[in-house]
C-alpha cells in the first residue's frame, strides 16, 4: 500500500514539474514579445505569474482532495492578479499608459490557471491568440494611426532652457505623432505650436496633460 502511494506521489510530482515547464514555456513566449517591445512586464515577469498561477490552481486540486473546494485556491489569484496589473498602470498628467501590460499580466495568468487545471489544449490556443493580438496586430494600429485624427495645440509656456523638451517628450508618451513644431517668445511667454496626429481618444489626453504640466500657462487648440 505504502509503495502504491509513493508511485502516485511520484507521478503527481512529475505531472506538476511538466505542468511548470509548459507554463515556462508559454509564459516565456509572451514574455518575449513583451520583452522585445520594451515593455517593464518582460519575460520573467511573465513566466513567473503563468508558473504562480499554474502552480496555485494545481495545488488548490491536490489539497482539497474530496475534502473541499477545489476551487477556493485558485480563485484568490484573480484578486492578486489584480493587484499586480494595477502596478503597471500608470497615469500621469493625464496620459494613461500600461493597461496592454496590465491585460496580458491577467491573459497569462488565466493561460496558468488553464495549465493547472489541466486544460492544456486551452492554454496552448490562448498562448498563440495572446501573441497573435500583441504582435500581429501592431500592423493594424499603425496603419489606423497614419489615417486618424489631427489636432492642433497652442500653448503658453514658460521660457525654460528645456521647455520644448518636455512638452515634446510628454505628447510623444502619450502616443501621439507630432507632424510639426513651431516657437516663438511672445513678450513673458514661449509659444509652441503642435501639429499632432495619432488616435482620436488620446488628443484629449493630451491637452489634459499639457494643462497639467507645471511650466505651462495656457493651452487652446487654435480653433
């Protein structure tokens, strides 16, 4: 009796290490392209939460055993996941940046929910579909960004030695394209004028931004 326990031991132990290699592996593969387009969610991050969640929900099966939930476990990652993808949204002066990363921390972690469960035939097609999304699609937005909106900001800085800076590098962040830059010192006033052009949602992001930047005084958008 003794022999057939460890044989069974043995064999959830070896079914647990491939189910952490698989999540190695499909994690890592997210990770990747995560990690190939600079984003601060890369390949560790990501393999890490597909082996927690793996490992959770795998665990959440062996301890219940008939003797309770299965389920109780494996339901907290959904909360913590939660968290953690919270930590990657950042919002600053208006512009609001990381919620792909803070989809593909929860994507991965259901992937690892799906692999701890068993259901290996689910996390392999949602691996392929979440990279399919986040890198075949970039073409997409590309091309819908050099047919969107344009807009055009007129602001009233202050005339710091790094003003235009700033300004450029804080419409740039938010995902905008700046067409054209023009300056100008209107008597206490440095005038910056910008062509900007890119998606219709964050032209408002951006003038939200600019009002909220410390060196500015005024922003209108010429209309």
């Amino acid at each position: 009796m003794q022999g057939l326990v460890a044989g069974v031991e043995d064999v959830l132990h070896l079914e647990l290490l491939l189910q952490l290699a698989l999540a190695i592996l499909l994690g890592g593969a997210i990770g990747l392209e995560r990690e190939m387009s600079g984003k601060p969610a890369g390949l560790r991050t990501n393999i890490l939460i597909c082996m927690g969640a793996t490992l959770f929900t795998a665990l959440s099966v062996q301890l219940a055993l008939g003797r309770g939930d299965p389920a109780r476990i494996a339901a907290q990652i959904l909360p913590g996941i939660g968290f953690i993808g919270a930590g990657s949204i950042l919002h600053a002066r208006g512009s609001v940046t990381g919620l792909t990363s803070a989809a593909t921390i929860w994507m991965v972690a259901a992937i690892g929910m799906a692999i701890g469960g068993h259901a290996y035939e689910d996390a392999l097609g949602s691996a392929l579909l979440v990279i399919l999304v986040l890198h075949g699609l970039g073409w997409l937005e590309q091309a819908i960004g050099r047919t969107s909106a344009r807009s055009h900001l007129l602001i009233h800085a202050r005339p710091d030695a790094t003003a235009i800076e700033d300004l450029e590098d804080l419409v740039r962040r938010s995902g905008l394209e700046i067409d054209r830059t023009a300056s100008r010192l209107e008597n206490v006033d440095l005038v910056v004028d910008f062509d900007l052009r890119g998606p219709k949602r964050l032209h408002d992001q951006v003038l939200i931004g600019v009002l909220h930047h410390p060196g500015v005084r005024s922003v209108s958008t010429g209309e």
